[in-house]
C-alpha cells in the first residue's frame, strides 16, 4: 500500500474548521430529530395504547406507514417531491424563503421516522408494565387517569431507557442522510475534506472517531437518566 498518511492535515485551516462545523451541524440535527422523535413517539405510543379505537387506528396508521419507508426516500419526498405537488406559493415559500431548507427537512423526515419507532417502543412499555400493574393500581382506589399517570406511564417509560437509547443512536447515525440533501454535517465535511486534500482516510477516520465520541456520550447520558429516574418511578409508583 503506497497511501501516504499526514494526520496534519486535518490541523490545517481551513480543513479543520470544516469538519468541526460538521461535527456541530451533526449534533443540531441529531438532536433536533430527537427532540421530535419524542414528542411524536411519547403521543403517538399513548394514543397507541388507549382503549379508544379510533385514536389506536390513527397511530397506527402512522406508525405503519413512517416506519416501512426507508428514512432516505422519506427525505426525498419531503425535500424535493413536497414543494412541488404543494399550492404554487407554499411550494416557493418551502423552496426559498422557508430558513434553512435543507436542515429544516432533514429534522422533519429523520424526526418522524424515528418517532414511529419511539412510539411502538413507548407501546410496548406502557403495555408491559400495564397489563399486571393496572388492575392492582385501580384495586388502590386510584381512578383510571391516574393510575396510568402515577403508575403505568412512569415505569413504562423506564422500562424503555435501553431501547430509548439504541434508537437515539440509530437517530444520530441517519443524520449522515442529510448530505444528500446538502447539508454540511461530519460525513459530508469529511468528503469535502477528501475532495481537496486526497487524505480521504485521514478525514473519515475522524468522522468515524468523532460519531462513536457521540454515540458513547449519548450511552453514558441515558444510563446516568436510567439511573436517575429509575429510583424516581419507583417511588412514585410505591406511594
């Protein structure tokens, strides 16, 4: 192998401000999703789980069509096919004067695929915890809004902080997506870096560094809230 390796270079201005404003839009876009991911999932999960139908029939419709789409025809659907088939003035509106299009679409298609998983994950946990733990909450004399309050909902919740945490990392990793809409985060920095330097190994070892320096932040984040709220719901559950 003749491949020449000058670590350097990414110490070099202004390949370096470049792939640091990646790792910062990574981080926007990853937590702007999240932020929407949760949101959705925690009602869509809910509404998932009540004894309404039609509010079970809505969520899962949700759940069913977000989820099987793959997050990257998701993008194109919103980014490039939306405007188009929208009225003629929000379709220039979304094209021109909406503020930054491209990391705007990008939270919105990651962010709702990702809430179709949350909220199957939020279901899951408030039934597990539900099924056994309702009845003896109502036995207490607590009403059925708050026994799912006080009860069901917050050791639901906890019960899924470990599969919380894997779809926040898959919400990061999906934000290397958004490149192919234009939008400069880490991996597509990491190829402007390539473009410009031919040192393509040097600046994707960086972005594969600098996605598992997040991805651990992010475990070790969730397991001290895991353990934080864990004793929390427990006794909220006990009194």
């Amino acid at each position: 192998m003749n491949y020449r390796w000058n670590w350097s270079i990414l110490l070099q201005e202004p390949y370096w401000e470049w792939l640091w404003s990646g790792v910062q839009w990574t981080l926007a876009i990853s937590l702007a999703s999240w932020v929407l991911a949760l949101t959705i999932g925690l009602g869509v999960g809910i509404a998932r789980s009540l004894p309404a139908r039609g509010a079970r029939l809505v969520a899962g419709i949700y759940i069913d069509v977000f989820r099987n789409i793959p997050p990257l025809v998701q993008l194109f659907l919103w980014f490039f096919v939306l405007p188009e088939i929208v009225p003629e003035s929000i379709g220039l509106w979304l094209k021109r004067d909406l503020p930054n299009p491209e990391f705007v679409t990008a939270v919105v298609a990651i962010g709702l695929f990702a809430g179709s998983r949350v909220a199957e994950q939020v279901r899951a946990g408030i039934e597990a915890v539900g099924n056994p733990l309702l009845p003896a909450a109502l036995a207490t004399g607590l009403r059925p809004v708050q026994a799912f309050r006080l009860v069901v909902l917050p050791l639901g919740l906890r019960a899924i902080v470990g599969p919380l945490t894997s779809e926040f990392l898959i919400t990061i990793k999906l934000s290397s997506l958004s490149l192919t809409i234009g939008v400069l985060e880490l991996t597509a920095q990491s190829r402007h870096v390539e473009n410009y330097t031919f040192q393509g190994l040097e600046a994707f070892t960086f972005a594969t560094v600098g996605y598992l320096v997040i991805g651990l932040c992010v475990t070790a984040l969730m397991r001290f809230i895991d353990d934080r709220i864990g004793g929390s719901a427990l006794r909220k559950a006990a009194t």
